[in-house]
C-alpha cells in the first residue's frame, strides 16, 4: 500500500500514469469527489490487485466467490461499489485479491443512528464484525427509550454482522443526564427496572448484546460503579450476550503534558468482554481549533490505558469527522461544524488552497476565506490520519477498532483497514 500526497501541478491522469492504475479504479477505491481538480496535498491511496475477474454472462457474487476461494464478504470488501446492487454485469472487472500482507485479525464497530442511508450501511456492513446502534435511552426509573431499529438490526445480520444495543442517558441532541446516571446507580429498584428491560429488549429484537455508556465516573462513585456494571455484565453473560462498556477518560494538560484522572479503571472492567476508549463529538465543538483526536493525544491514552487494563480487552474509538471553525476563536462561544474529509478535500480544491498536515497529530488541515470574507480553519483526517491511527491497534495489542460513526462512507478508511486486516466475524450469514 502506497498513500500518495498530490503534488503541484498533478492531475488524476498524471497519478494514474505514474503507478499504472487505471483512473477508473483510484477514483472508485478512494471515493475521489474532484478528480478533475484535485487538491494539493490531497492523499490518494494506491493498492494494486493480485488478481482481477472480468464478470462473465450468468455469473453471481456467490459463484465468482465460491471458484476463487473467498467469502462473498471479501468480495465485497475489495469492490465496495459492489454492495446494495441486485446485479452484477457482464464486463465488470472486480478485484479477487490484493497484494498485500495482512498484519493481523481486528474486531471492528461501527456506530450507526436507525436512520443512516441504506447504500452507506451496506456498503459499511461487510467491513464490520458489530454494528452498534444508537440510541436506547435510559430515564430516571430505569426505563429505556428503545429506536426504531428493526430493520437495521436485520439487515446487519444478513451480512453476518452482530448488532449491539448502545445504551446512555444521552439525548437525541447529544446531552447526557448526570441526574439519571447516578439514580441508576443510587436506587436499586431503577437498576432492577433498567436490567429487566434490557433483557427483555435484547430478546424482543435480536440484540447479539450491548454497549453501556458509563458516564461521570469519579472517585467517590467507581465503586458503584463497578459493582453494578459487574453486576449486569454477569446477568447478561448468564443469557448468553455480549457486554461491552465505553470510557471517556477526563484529559488534562500538566506542565504542557497531556495526563489523566488518576481513576482505576479497571475496577469498570473486570467482567465485560471489551472497553471503548473515546471522546464522543455530536457536530458541534466549543473546543480551541485543533485536530479531533490527534495522535499524539491517542498514544497518551492507550499509555495510560493499557498500564491498568489488558491490551486485547481495549477497543479504540476512531473518530472519522472534522471540523470547520470561523474565525477569530472566542473560547467557549466560538462553534464549529462537523465535515467528512470528502467535505473538506471539496473546500480545499474550490478555494485553490493547499492541504497542510501536522505530523505530531498527524492530521491535516488549512485556512480559507469564505464568500462571506470571513477567515476558517479546517481540521479533518486524511490516509495518512487512518493509517497512523488504525496502526496503533498492533502496535498496543488491542482488541480492535470502533468507528464514530459510520453514518458516512469513508472510502479511504476502509481501504486501509481492508487492506491491512483480515475483519473478524462472529455471525455466519444463512
């Protein structure tokens, strides 16, 4: 695999000339939006096949699959335009294999609300091994405010992918509940209520388990805590589910270094099947201008988190979105809107600016002024973003990756991960 950074007067053809790859196929394979004007410093990844197939009259993604020796899943996996057709046509030339040198096996989540575009989430689901669906709110007597989720729960598994029940206090607009996060822990007859709907929700719909978002954990409630996480996660193995709990650890700044409260962690851990680390964004930020989740800032947490928890029980939340502020930044008044790195490379190509990238948080970024005159910086993440991170899953001997969120299709990423590791499955497709 090649991340190749466009240069100073390249084009798509002169990319295309240059590594041999057909202009169809970099287009296609890293989801292109401005071929005819591409941005300098735009990444563009280069993966050459091992072996195509030009389809044949009569012939299916399960026969094609069956005679190469592959899942129809990695069919889809190498030819991602594939997923959500009802045909395939005489002509097409798909990719059977890459050339590449897979590191290791990942478990993969992705987070997804009810409604995301259908062609996205089947076009995601074959790269997943948990689909996580937002979201199950819980309220001060224990109830939960249940999604409309049917549907997407049936269509992950029909490509064998395990659907987890995400549960919080959060609202539709993002807000969690401190109120309701400590009745749940303080009143025993809400935790009994909030136990006995989960249970009966994950059987009424088919849930393969579920993702508890522990929220304001201190030092005066982590043992509560634990006690009561400990004691749902044994209620729910006993039935035979999956018991995931997702962490955001509070960051501070010490003396310029970057360190975290000092809680034990591990007491939340000790009985679930996996912990997510990350910092959830709903769309908007009050934060200084600066990359989402840089690298550095990643390294700082997995130091900290793996000295108290073991490696292969931690997943790592990768958070696919950017973000555009306006400035000048005024702290805490100044937003800033979420954008997709197809957004950004858009903005970046129209204004004629060139994409600038930070090595230490290894992500890029760039000033633009808009029609309006007002001066932006945007944020985002790139190939180089993906890999940097998506590479700290063997570098720490982690269990895998969680995507926030896949409501998008980053073309890019999947490519990389596609590219570098072979998707655990825990469903078989009937």
């Amino acid at each position: 695999m090649i991340i190749h950074v466009v240069q100073p007067g390249e084009t798509i053809e002169s990319v295309s000339d240059s590594f041999n790859i057909p202009i169809e196929r970099l287009i296609q394979e890293n989801g292109i939006v401005n071929p005819d004007n591409l941005a300098i410093g735009q990444t563009i990844v280069i993966v050459y096949p091992d072996a195509v197939y030009t389809v044949q009259a009569g012939d299916t993604l399960e026969n094609i699959a069956d005679t190469h020796g592959i899942s129809v899943m990695e069919l889809l996996r190498n030819n991602s335009f594939l997923s959500g057709r009802e045909f395939i046509y005489p002509g097409e030339t798909i990719v059977i294999s890459y050339q590449t040198n897979k590191i290791r096996s990942i478990v993969t989540s992705g987070y997804a609300f009810p409604y995301i575009g259908r062609d996205i989430l089947r076009k995601t689901l074959p790269y997943l091994t948990y689909l996580t669906i937002l979201n199950n709110t819980v309220t001060i007597e224990g109830d939960i405010i249940d999604a409309d989720d049917a549907e997407i729960i049936q269509t992950a598994k029909d490509y064998g992918v395990a659907p987890m029940m995400f549960v919080s206090t959060l609202t539709e607009q993002g807000i969690s509940s401190r109120e309701v996060a400590y009745s749940i822990i303080n009143n025993p007859q809400a935790q009994e209520r909030l136990i006995d709907n989960l249970l009966r929700i994950l059987n009424d719909k088919g849930y393969y388990g579920v993702n508890l978002y522990a929220e304001y954990i201190n030092l005066e409630n982590l043992d509560q805590n634990a006690e009561y996480l400990s004691r749902i996660a044994d209620i729910l193995h006993s039935e035979g589910y999956r018991v995931v709990i997702t962490i955001t650890p509070r960051a501070m700044m010490q003396d310029l270094n970057l360190t975290f409260e000092n809680i034990d962690y591990s007491k939340l851990t000790v009985s679930v099947d996996a912990v997510l680390f990350i910092s959830y964004q709903w769309g908007i930020s009050y934060e200084y201008p600066s990359s989402n989740s840089p690298l550095n800032v990643l390294r700082a947490l997995l130091d900290y988190a793996v000295s108290i928890i073991p490696s292969e029980k931690i997943t790592l939340g990768l958070i696919t979105n950017g973000y555009d502020w306006r400035l000048p930044y005024v702290p805490g008044a100044t937003g800033a809107n979420a954008v997709t790195s197809r957004n950004a490379i858009q903005i970046a190509a129209e204004y004629g600016i060139p994409i600038q990238f930070n090595e230490v948080a290894q992500a890029p970024y760039f000033y633009y002024t808009a029609d309006d005159g007002s001066l932006h910086i945007i944020w985002f993440k790139d190939a180089r973003s993906f890999d940097a991170i998506t590479g700290l899953v063997p570098e720490y001997d982690l269990q895998g990756l969680s995507i926030w969120t896949v409501m998008d299709f980053e073309n890019q990423m999947w490519l990389i991960i596609n590219t570098n590791y072979d998707i655990e499955k825990v469903l078989n497709i009937s």
